[in-house]
C-alpha cells in the first residue's frame, strides 16, 4: 500500500502526489520536476548540476553529482507539494491505495464534492 496525498484548490482537479522515493526524479532530474511543473526547483537543480560539472573535477564532481541525483531523488515528490502549495493548492486528504486510480477513488468517495471536477476512475474507461 502506498500513501498519497491529495491537494485541491478551487476550479481545477485534484491533484494525488505519491510519498517515497521518486525514481523518476532519480534517473531524470531536472526534466522530471519540469514535467511536473516544479519550476523553481527545477532550475535550481539544472544550475546545481552545471557548476558541478564546470567548476570540479574527477572524484569530487562524481561524488557531488551522485549526491545531487540521491537528493532529487528522495525529495522528489515534497518539492511537487511545495510547488502546488505556492501555487494555491491546499493538502486535503492523505489516502492509502494500491495505486493512483485506486487512491483518486477513494478521495472522491470521501469528497463527493470533487466530482464535477474529476472523472471518476470507471467513467474514465
């Protein structure tokens, strides 16, 4: 089972961020957090990995790089929370489930509200 936690601001669906590790943010550092429009965070990690590369070298730029990808890695998902918190979004719930579909259920379960603005995960087939 996995926690997910919902965010939800007034005129735009909901929106799941998964808690753990993030293997995408791992492996695809700056673009993953572009992707999920964690811009700030983003650029800082992009100027972060280029000053490492121009101004080290040898052992030491390995060790900082492999350091820059753990940490983009295991902060992954909070730097998502941060940016939908600056964006206006608040946290609203916290759901276990299997999987995404199955959390999106059970938050428009418990918020009937939100379905006007979300699919529900049968309708969506």
């Amino acid at each position: 089972m996995r926690f997910y936690t919902a965010h939800i601001r007034s005129g735009a669906a909901p929106v799941l961020v998964r808690e753990g590790f993030s293997w995408g943010a791992l492996f695809f550092g700056p673009l993953w957090l572009a992707m999920h429009r964690v811009w700030v965070p983003a650029a800082v990690s992009l100027a972060a990995f280029v000053l490492i590369v121009v101004l080290t070298d040898g052992g030491l730029a390995a060790a900082l790089l492999i350091a820059l990808v753990v940490l983009t890695g295991l902060s992954g998902h909070d730097l998502r929370r941060w940016s939908l918190d600056h964006r206006g979004y608040l946290l609203s719930q916290v759901v276990v489930a299997r999987d995404e579909l199955e959390a999106t259920a059970q938050l428009l379960e418990r918020r009937p509200d939100l379905r006007g603005s979300y699919l529900l995960p049968q309708d969506a087939r």
